[in-house]
C-alpha cells in the first residue's frame, strides 16, 4: 500500500466535515483507503479534486465535551466530538481509546446511516496492517466523532437469542410497509412491523469469541448475496448491509474478546434493519450476469466507475471472497456500478 497517498488524503480530507448537505456523509476517507489498499492509490488525488468540492467545512466546536452520555447523538456537538477525540488519540494510544469507546458507540451503530461505524473499520484497519502516523490517529479520531454526534440505536436490538444460521435469519427479515422518506425515519418504524422483534435478534450467538468472525463472515456474505436479489430497490442505501458488518469484521481483532458477541449482535442488527427499510419484499426477477472472476479486475472496475459506494462495496466483497471462495459476491459490486 503507498502509505504517502493515503495520508496525504487524510491530510486535505481532515478539513472538512463529516457531512455535507445537511446530513450526507463524507465518504472521502474511506473510498480513499479502498483505492489505495487495491493498487489503484494513482487515481485517488484525481478523484479527490472533485469530491472536494462537495464538501463542507470542518464544524466549530461549541464547547468541551463534559458529560459524554447527553451529548451522544447530537449533530450540534459534532465539532466539540471531533476536537474531543483528536485530543484523545494525540494523549492516548489508539487502542485504548478506542476499547474505551467502542462499547459506548456500538448501540448506537445506526448513526449516519452506519457510516460512523463503517469509518472506524476503515481507520482501523489501517492503523493495524500499515502502521501508525499522525494523520491516521487523526482520521481514527474523525471517525470516532462522527459516529459519537449521530449515534442513534437500531430499534430492538439487543443480544443474540436465535437459532438461525446468516442465511436463514436474513432471509426472515421483515419489510417495513412505508419505505419512504431518509433512513431515520424508516428506523422509527421497525417497532411496529409484525416480526422485528423476533428477527433483530434471531441470529444464532457465535458459541465463543473465536466463533465471532465466523459469524460475520456469514452474514457479510449473506448480505452480498442478497444484495444481487433485492439490490435494484436502493442500490446505494442496500450497500451498507453488506460494509457496516465488514467494517465489525475488521475491527474485532483490536478489541478485547468480551466485545466480540455484542459487536455481532450490533452488526447483526445493522444489517437487518438497513434490508428492512430498503430492500424490497420481491426479489429481481433475473440475476445480474456474471463479470470477471478476477478480485483485482473487480476492483478495478469499480475504481474506473468512480462512485463511492460502489469502491467501498468491492472492498468489501473481496474480503468476503477471500474468506469463503464464493465468486458469487465478486458479481455485486458490477451490478451496484450499473444500478448506481
């Protein structure tokens, strides 16, 4: 990996927002690490020029963050998380804080649509396989602030009480009758539909810390797979089903074992709440041809579309293909690219 683009993209990114237009969120830090991570780190200052300029400035802060628990949530005090964690990860090492706050953000794992959690998987994998530097500590720090001012639960979610294997448990995942209007309304209406209950913990617990990445594995799996059946409903919102359990998936090596089975539970629950509010209860009528087999071209590929979800859904399906040989997902991110 060309560790001296990817900070130098840290570097003009950590001036500017977390979103943008009133609540969408930048995207530029982790499409930035995908592209780098694959070999295509040439295209990212290009494509950075004109992402750019859709941004926002970096929030003010307000004032210090005292009482962490009623600040959580609030898009107001997006500035004062931002200052509070940069503070943090330049005192502390980014493990510690990391192990101190995740357990305090994961129920919140909806927030901005799980792009909170989706950053922080990114950051840390970056700090874990290429090293630390100040920019990525910084970006961590981002990433965690993000997340922190938009936390907002999944409705319902809670420990793990089922049988059913990732499969299985998303496939009796209920749909929302109104699938109108942005994701946080959609989410006040899991409460009411008949079987949500049941299906936000129907997944059946890992059996033991080791069983945990297992798990993930499955559904992250699961989850691209689905997406070729119920993708052409919300091509972009439907690719976060599959990137906020990856984003777990990579950061349970830097936590400490008893973390493991709540952070499947929450990335369980992600999953099951994002296929709720957007995928439709009918799937396509013919599945996407296949494209190439080969990882790299995959990836390629969905560098020269361009689009963010689209980057961000390869990486994630190449990890999947990694870990189960299935060249089934490798079809996902062609078919987002031509939906998107």
């Amino acid at each position: 990996m060309d560790d001296g683009i990817l900070d130098e993209a840290y570097h003009r990114l950590h001036r500017t927002g977390p979103e943008f237009e009133g609540w969408l969120s930048n995207h530029g830090p982790m499409a930035a690490e995908a592209l780098v991570r694959h070999g295509q780190g040439a295209r990212v200052h290009r494509w950075l020029d004109g992402y750019l300029r859709r941004l926002d400035e970096l929030p003010r802060g307000l004032r210090p963050i005292d009482d962490w628990r009623a600040a959580l949530g609030d898009p107001k005090r997006a500035g004062d998380w931002l200052i509070h964690f940069d503070r943090e990860l330049r005192e502390r090492q980014w493990t510690e804080v990391l192990g101190e706050w995740w357990p305090r953000l994961l129920p919140g794992i909806a927030a901005g649509a799980t792009h909170g959690v989706i950053r922080v998987g990114h950051a840390v994998r970056v700090l874990r396989t290429d090293g630390e530097t100040p920019e990525r500590r910084a970006e961590l720090g981002q990433a965690l602030g993000y997340w922190a001012a938009r936390w907002q639960p999944v409705p319902g979610a809670g420990p793990l009480t089922g049988r059913s294997d990732a499969a299985s448990a998303l496939a009796a995942v209920p749909r929302i009758p109104d699938q109108t209007g942005g994701i946080r309304e959609r989410l006040g209406r899991l409460t009411d539909v008949p079987g949500w209950s049941g299906a936000v913990t129907g997944l059946r617990p890992p059996a033991d810390p080791g069983g945990a990445t297992r798990t993930l594995v499955q559904v992250v799996h699961r989850a691209a797979l689905d997406y070729l059946r119920f993708g052409h409903g919300a091509p972009v919102m439907l690719v976060h089903a599959v990137t906020a359990p990856t984003a777990v998936l990579r950061t349970l090596p830097a936590l400490d074992p008893a973390l493991r089975a709540p952070s499947v539970a929450a990335a369980w629950a992600a999953t099951a709440a994002v296929t709720s509010v957007y995928a439709s209860p009918t799937p396509a009528a013919a599945p996407p041809a296949g494209g190439s087999a080969d990882p790299a071209e995959v990836f390629a590929r969905a560098a020269r579309h361009g689009d963010e979800h689209v980057v961000k859904l390869a990486d994630a399906v190449l990890e999947a293909h990694q870990a189960t040989g299935d060249e089934r997902v490798l079809v996902a991110p062609g078919y987002a690219g031509h939906l998107i």
